[in-house]
C-alpha cells in the first residue's frame, strides 16, 4: 500500500473493524516515520557592479587595466601564461574600481 521508497519508513501498522460502514473493507492505520532531504542553496555567486562603469567611463577603466599590466610586465614566456597574468590583472583591477553588487 506504501511506494517502495517509504516501506523502511512505516514502524506499525493495524486494521480497524468494524468502522461503521457497509462494506467488506477493514480500516487500516499506519504509524510512519518519514525523513525529509535537506534542500541545499547554491553558492553565491559574485556579481560585477557594471553599472559602476558606466558611471565612471569605460575609458578610465580600460587605463586602469594598462597601468596594471605595465606595473606588472615581465617577460612572458608561453600564451597560457600571457593569459593567466592578463585574467589576474583585469580581475584585480576590476576589484578596485567596480567592486561588486550584493546579492
């Protein structure tokens, strides 16, 4: 009478006879015992305040951005590396000037 996935969950049962209706079904009662998931809440991601941009200008953002890479500038051996330190420099740059929004 339970689906497969709470029969581990029912601790007792009895039938009722004699419920007072005209029919030759019995009345059953079950004590269950049922535990619910915990629901998990996702990470909270980090969001850009873009909006900050456009209030101070994409111009003086894009020469934060240079003077970061020229304060930082070696010599750079492979494209992964050039990456790396380029992702490294917009997104410090990125944490000075813009910040981000709450959410």
């Amino acid at each position: 009478m339970a689906k497969r996935i709470f029969r581990n969950g029912i601790t007792k049962t009895c039938g009722l006879p004699g419920a007072g209706i005209d029919s030759d079904h019995i009345l059953l009662m079950a004590k269950l015992n049922i535990r619910m998931e915990k629901v998990r809440m996702g990470k909270k991601k980090n969001i850009w305040n873009l909006g900050k941009i456009e209030e101070m200008g994409k111009e003086e953002f894009g020469k934060r951005i240079c003077n970061c890479m020229e304060k930082n500038k070696k010599e750079w051996e492979n494209a992964k590396e050039n990456w790396i330190r380029i992702k490294e420099n917009i997104t410090k740059t990125a944490k000075e000037f813009i910040g981000y929004v709450m959410v």
